[in-house]
C-alpha cells in the first residue's frame, strides 16, 4: 500500500504541475461555448444583438465577436495576460489585440490607430454569471466622449 | 491567414467610423505651421485641485516639428512657495511614411536599429496627428498586469492663442483630466 502510494506521488505533482499550468494557458470552463443578447449604450442612444463565441485552442483560446472578428489568444508571457497570434503592427494600421483574465472576468482588448491618427480602444470585459456571461463595453474613440455599453449574455451552445 | 484578411476587412468599417469621428484630414484642419510659435497661459486639475502655470513651444524641425513644454506645479495662487515644482520637456515627431500622421523622432545612432514597438514588451506606442483646429499627441502602454493607458494631449488653436487638454485613460475611464487656455506671445 505504501509502495503504491510512494508510487503515485511523483504522477500526483506532476497532475498538480499541469493543471496549474493549465490555469495560466486557458480560461476557467464558464467561459466557453456561445452566448447572445442585447447590448445598450448606456446614455440610451443605441442598442443591439451581440454574440461572442469562446472556445479552447491549441495553446489558448478564441473569440469571435461581432462585426465578424475572430482573434486566437495564447500566453504572452504575463500571468494572466494573453495575446494575439496575429502579430498586429499598430502603427501601420493593423488591429492590435490582447486580452487578460481576473478571476471571473476576462477582458479582450481591439486597439486601432487610423491612417489620419485617428484612434479607437474598445474593451470588452466578459464575467461569469451563473451560465451566462456579463458584458460590459467601454470605447474610447478620438474626438468623442468615452461610451460604455452593457448587456447579459445567455448561454445558447456550448 | 485568411481570417485575418477577414478581421480587416470587418474593421474596415471601424477604420471609417474613426476617420469620420476624428474628421480624417480635411481640407479644412490647421496646418503644422498654423501651431508655430510660443504659447503662455494657465491650467487646471478640477479633481485635484492643483494648477498648472504652462509654457508651450511648438517649432519647426527636420522632417516634423517639436514641442516644448514647461510646467509649474502648484497648489495654490502664488508660485513662488518652498518645495515649487517643476519640469519640461521636448518631444520631437517626424512624419511618418505611409500614414498622415507624425510618429516620435528616434535618437539616431550607429547602433540603434527601428522596430516596430511591441505594447506586450513594454513599448510605448506614440503618434501625433492634427484634426481639425487640434493637434493630438497620444501615447498608448500596456502595464504589465494588461490594463492599457492612454495618454491623450490635445492642443486647439482659438484666436487667443491655444485650449489645453490633457486626459489619461485607464482601460477606458478616464483617471485624470487637465484644461487649460495659453495665450499666443508676441515675437
């Protein structure tokens, strides 16, 4: 019984190694599948369908969000900070995305700079509600005032 | 790779949405050269409390143009009081080649090598552009734990000489606001 139990020592730490490595690599399970619903601006200018779909990769995850973007994050070398695979140069007008997790709540970030200098920093912050997902929307955007959305998305597929 | 031919063309329409925000460069915005001169006033932390006695000058230089600026710090209605604080500075942008905006001046040096800034390295990503009457300089960071923050100063010119605004963004709050009105200085 000792033997056995010496025995499953060595796979135990090496389980417990894994699955802490794991929680730095990934999102927790809430996380994943698909979820809709409504989004507003919360001055009440603007509302409208919003869905994301969250699912596991290779060596991280990916997001898809409207209006058609699709972006795979994997470590980027910060506990708890992800980035994109597409090497985004911000300067010659790619989209730069990275994204961060704490605790519940994963934050994804689309930074662009427009040829005339002209700047847009949009961050969606995703929490775990029972199945569904919180979604708050904050974009800063040159030459206007700071908006920020909200809306609860429900849970239609895993 | 064909996805990402996809996210650039969905983020097409943001490219649009933003130049049509900002007033892309119409053939109405100031110039650089409408900015040239020497700028004097006065700024305000509302929050804070504290109050900014500001020196501005923005000149020509290779390929772009400079901007000094001077500040004293002060909590009160008189400057001259022990422990005063001050600091300037110089920022030198060039413009940049492809784009219609003016990117920070490297120190140019035998062995220095231009890359392109990596904000996940701790790059800062700066960049200056002029909309409408305003000439914007900005300045983007990820910290460390993947919070950004957003440098924005934004100089308009009026016919007293020039508004001030300085606001620093946290993941899209923005933490701290300055205004301030400068008066053009006779030469």
């Amino acid at each position: 019984m000792r033997a056995l139990f010496h025995a499953a020592l060595p796979g135990l730490a090496l389980v417990l190694a894994a699955s802490t490595a794991y929680a730095q690599q990934t999102l927790p399970e809430g996380f994943f599948g698909q979820f809709r619903g409504k989004l507003a601006v919360d001055d009440g200018t603007a509302e409208g369908d919003f869905t994301v779909v969250i699912r596991r990769t290779g060596r991280g995850f990916a997001v898809s969000w409207p209006p058609r973007i699709s972006e795979t994050f994997e470590p980027a070398g910060r506990p708890n900070v992800f980035k994109s695979v597409a090497d985004g140069r911000i300067l010659e007008g790619d989209p730069f995305y990275w994204a961060r997790l704490d605790g519940k709540t994963l934050i994804v970030y689309a930074a662009l700079i427009g040829e005339h200098g002209g700047y847009r920093i949009d961050n969606y912050t995703y929490t775990v509600s029972a199945s569904d997902l919180d979604l708050v929307v904050r974009q800063v955007v040159s030459g206007a005032e700071p908006r920020t959305s909200k809306g609860r998305l429900e849970r239609y597929g895993q | 790779m064909a996805s990402r031919r996809r996210n650039l063309r969905a983020l097409t329409g943001a490219i649009i949405l933003t130049a049509a925000m900002s007033g892309g460069a119409a053939a109405q915005d100031a110039t650089i050269e409408d900015f040239f001169g020497t700028y004097v006033g006065n700024a305000r932390i509302e929050t804070a409390g504290e109050f900014r006695d500001i020196i501005v000058a923005i000149e020509p230089s290779r390929k772009g143009f400079s901007i000094y600026t001077s500040t004293v710090i002060r909590k009160g209605p008189v400057r001259a009081v022990p422990g005063v604080k001050w600091r300037s500075e110089t920022q030198v942008f060039v413009r940049s080649g492809a784009h219609d905006f003016y990117e920070p001046m490297l120190r140019e040096s035998m062995f220095a090598q231009r890359r392109t800034p990596d904000l996940l390295k701790g790059d800062t990503v700066a960049w200056a552009s002029i909309r409408g009457q305003t000439l914007g300089v900005y300045a983007m960071n990820v910290l460390d734990d993947g919070h950004y923050e957003l440098r924005v100063y934004e100089r308009t010119l009026t016919d007293l000489g020039m508004d001030l605004r300085f606001i620093r963004y946290r993941d899209g709050m923005a933490l701290r606001e300055l205004e301030g009105v400068l008066a053009r200085t006779k030469e």
